[in-house]
C-alpha cells in the first residue's frame, strides 16, 4: 500500500550518467539505464539521502510524494542478487553499457598475422569500464591492483601502449585539463583508500597542463591517507618516451600550457 514520504528524486536533464550515486547508495535502489541515473524500484530507496552528496550535477534531491513503503527485507535480497551477478567472471552490473563492469582476460594468440605477415599487437586491456568517473570504486578488479593511470591523449600518442604500459595493469584513464578535477581526486581517493593498490603508474603528455595528472594523483593520496608508490612515464608528441633530459627541460617550462 503506497504511502506519502520522503524519497530520491533524480532530474534528468542534470544528470550525465557518471555512475556515483550508484556507488553511493548501499540500497543499490539507483541505477545506470539508458544514460541517465533511476531509481529502479521506490521499495528500495529510504529517502535518506546519501547518495546526494556524491552528485558532481546536483542532479539528486529529496521530496515527498506517494511511493511504496522501503522494503529493508527486498532490499536485502535484492543485494543478494546483485552480489551473485557481481561474481559472474565475465560480466558485471547491468544499465549503461558504458559503465557495466566487465573482467577482461587478454589470451595469447601467437597464431594470429595480419594479410602481410606482420604480427597483429594483441590487446592488453584486463578493465572495464576505463574512465575514471565510470569506474566504481568497488569494482572487484581494483582489488590488490596496480594502477596505470592515463591521460587521454597518451593512448594515441604512443603506439606500444599495452605492450609497454597496460600489460597486468588496471587502467584508469582521464584527462586533467578538462575533466572534474574535483571528482576525479575523490574518486581517486576511494578507490585509493579501500582497495590495498600496489603501485600507481601515471602516463602522460609532455604539455605542461597534463603534468595535473600527477597533482590529482598526489592530492587524492593525501585524501585516502595513502601512500602507494607512484611512478611517471611522460610521452613526447612525436610518440616517444622522455628521456631524462627532456624531463629536465619539460619541468622547467612552468605553468604555461602548450596543448
């Protein structure tokens, strides 16, 4: 029997799918479907509101409307059915495709040529979803992982990525110049505080404004109270790793931004 109380109310014209809320309400009451943040079922959402505070969009507000009452004991068994499909080996989560979580397992094919008898590079992606804004920080991957955190323009840039680079990583990619640097340090710290990571590569650009990568790194470990070892790699736009010299001269350059 419906009643009048207090339940989340999600604008869709605000939202841009980004997933946090989804992470954030431990009813799993939210979902990803067709793009744009749900609540799939009114039973399942308490109305309390915690999912709000993680909405880069402000998408999210409380009101008061007639709902069926919240279900503790469906929500309970609704968790259930969604641990059950989180621990499917292939394929995780559900809406958005987009943000599903998949466990990719690259398998060797030494057999495989292209029609010139060249090798074809096979593909070292072992994540899924790869942005950081889409990847919950739960996800069962990130577990006892080591990071390759990549700033978007490095993967055009350098042609042996996955042999060099993502090879037994977990890709996290984003850019720094003109993504939510705000969201991405708490997403960071998140994932960061609550996973045991073992390491933390960042791969970047040579312009200065991508050298924020390292800074939202840096200040998300402060964040988690962490202090997971961090390395650099920085690429040349001709699609060369830097050497030490051009790091030298890179730092030197300062604050201005040459993208």
């Amino acid at each position: 029997m419906k009643t009048i109380r207090k339940i989340i109310e999600i604008n869709e014209d605000k939202c841009d799918g980004c997933g946090n809320c989804v992470v954030s309400c431990a009813e799993g009451a939210i979902q990803i479907i067709n793009g744009k943040a749900k609540v799939i079922k009114d039973m399942f959402c308490d109305g309390l509101g915690a999912c709000m505070g993680s909405c880069p969009q402000d998408a999210l507000k409380i009101i008061e409307r007639e709902a069926d009452p919240f279900d503790e004991e469906a929500v309970h068994k609704h968790l259930e059915d969604m641990k059950k499909k989180s621990e499917h080996p292939k394929h995780t989560g559900c809406g958005c495709p987009s943000s599903s979580i998949m466990t990719l397992k690259p398998m060797a094919k030494p057999e495989a040529a292209s029609n010139h008898g060249t090798a074809i590079a096979e593909s070292q992606l072992a994540n899924w979803p790869l942005k950081i804004r889409l990847v919950p920080p739960n996800a069962p991957y990130l577990k006892n992982a080591e990071l390759l955190i990549l700033a978007d323009c490095s993967a055009a840039a350098y042609a042996n990525l996955h042999r060099d680079f993502i090879k037994d990583k977990i890709v996290l990619m984003g850019c720094p110049k003109f993504d939510d640097s705000k969201m991405h340090v708490e997403k960071l710290a998140q994932i960061f505080a609550g996973n045991g990571i073992k390491s933390i590569t960042i791969a970047r650009m040579e312009v200065p404004c991508c050298a924020g990568m390292v800074v939202l790194v840096s200040e998300a470990q402060k964040m988690a109270k962490t202090s997971i070892p961090v390395s650099e790699e920085i690429i040349t736009r001709n699609g060369d790793r830097a050497k030490a010299e051009t790091m030298q001269k890179i730092m030197s350059h300062g604050c201005g931004c040459s993208g």
